[in-house]
C-alpha cells in the first residue's frame, strides 16, 4: 500500500480548479481530494481545518468518539452540505457534479412503502433505466445481498439488519464508483454486523471505493484498510489501518484505543 498519511505540503496545496462533470468509464471520481475544510453552525466550528485525499479502491474507515465529526465529513464529501470554507473535490470534480456516481447510504435509512424489489427497482427508474433492465439490475442487487426470499416482502416489516442490506442493495445496483455509508451495523446483532461486513468486503472486491463511518473498533480492524480518526472536528490521523492499530501516533488515537473516553 502506497503512504496516505497527510503531509503538510500536501495541506497546503490549493484545490484543483473544478472541471466538467464526469461522464462515462473513462473518467474516475478518484482522487477525493479534501483540502482546510470547516463547518461552521450556529457560531461553533464543527470541522475544522480537514484535509486528507483518498486514492485506490480500499475500505476507508472514520473513526472517533461520538461527536468527532465523522458523519458531517461524510455528507459534506457527498455534497449534501456546503462547507464554511475548504473545498472538497472528486477526482477535479465538485460533489454535485458526481452525485451519478457517489451513493450514500445513511445510518437510518429511509425506505418506501413499497416491496423489497419495488425499493431496489425505484432507484434505477430515477436513473432513467428501461423496466426490463430496471427487474434484472435490481434482482441481481438482491441476489448479492441475499434478500431474494424476501423480494415481495412489504419493506417496512423488515429487520433492522434486512433493511440495511436492503438500504446497500439499493446503493449498489445504482453501480456508484463511491460508496458512502454511515456507521451501517449501528444497533445490529452480531449476526447482521457480519452480513453487512461480508457485502461491504464484496462491494470493494468489484472495485468500488468504500468510505464508512463506525466508532465500532472490532469492525474497523476487520474489514478496514485505512482509517482516518477524528477528534473535536479535527482529522488526528490517517494511515493504513495496520499501522494505525499497532502503533498510533497521537496520544488522543492510543486512549481511544484503549477504549477510553476522549474530552
């Protein structure tokens, strides 16, 4: 693995110029590029001065305390807010520009009241897919998250680990180049953390950016690749997850990994 820690030069570095909207294969989202981003609301400074890029398809980690900033990092790099000043940039590209291309999926999702096929289907027919692609391509996203048996199923009597899967299956026949998930096996069973965690393991073997959020330090030393860990709004580190786990270098990621509450 090629380094990713954050230099200073690189810090430093002015955001690229935006270019035209990607369009086809023979553009790619990747780098993000991340550069002195801040929030500000209601006059207190949730991110401040977050900059880091993301490069090869790994499984990217967000760790932290609750209040760190993780979930904000994650929607201000999908475009879904607009920060107070930095920029964020998707291989050159503006968020909005690749929202074809970036999914997220969210720690509640929101399904509608509709079948479980019904749900995957919806998406592709926004994407403006014919109706015989949108039943093969929303099928096939079923089959790879194991939820066929459960295709007529009305969504709402899901479990919370079904609805999960179902929330990635979504995402994922979408064929987004970044996936974005927030903390996806929050207050599931060990049993749905693990069928999460083997489709998110699956979804970056075909080759799909995977960037989650999780204060779940088991889960991150399992499927994580690299982690960036946050405290107070700050990025304190960003290494390969090995390296980041064996021998943290700010005494904030040593106490967190000691399970240690951080102040």
């Amino acid at each position: 693995m090629s380094p990713i820690g954050t230099t200073a030069e690189a810090r430093a570095a002015p955001a690229p110029e935006p270019a035209e909207a990607p369009s086809g294969a023979d553009s790619t989202l990747l780098p993000l590029q991340v550069r002195g981003l801040v929030y500000e609301r209601n006059g207190r400074r949730l991110l401040d001065g977050v900059s880091f890029d993301l490069g090869a398809p790994h499984i990217a980690v967000i760790m932290g305390p609750n209040g760190a900033g993780k979930t904000l990092l994650l929607r201000l790099c999908h475009g879904l807010l607009t920060p107070s000043a930095g920029s964020v940039s998707w291989g050159g590209h503006r968020p909005c520009q690749c929202l074809q291309r970036v999914t997220m999926v969210f720690q509640k999702p929101l399904l509608l009241r509709r079948s479980v096929l019904a749900n995957v289907a919806f998406g592709l027919k926004v994407k403006g897919l014919p109706m015989a692609r949108r039943r093969s391509r929303a099928w096939q996203a079923l089959e790879a998250t194991s939820l066929t048996h459960l295709a007529t199923r009305p969504a709402r009597l899901l479990s919370g680990g079904e609805r999960q899967r179902l929330a990635i299956a979504r995402a994922w026949a979408l064929e987004p180049e970044i996936l974005l998930l927030d903390e996806p096996t929050a207050n599931l069973d060990p049993p749905a953390t693990l069928a999460v965690e083997k489709l998110v393991r699956a979804i970056r073997a075909a080759g799909t950016k995977v960037v989650m959020t999780t204060h779940d330090l088991t889960q991150a030393r399992r499927i994580g690749e690299e982690v960036l860990f946050m405290n107070q709004g700050r990025l304190l580190e960003h290494r390969p997850a090995e390296e980041f786990f064996d021998a943290p270098r700010t005494g904030q990621a040593a106490a967190f990994l000691q399970g240690k509450l951080l102040l």
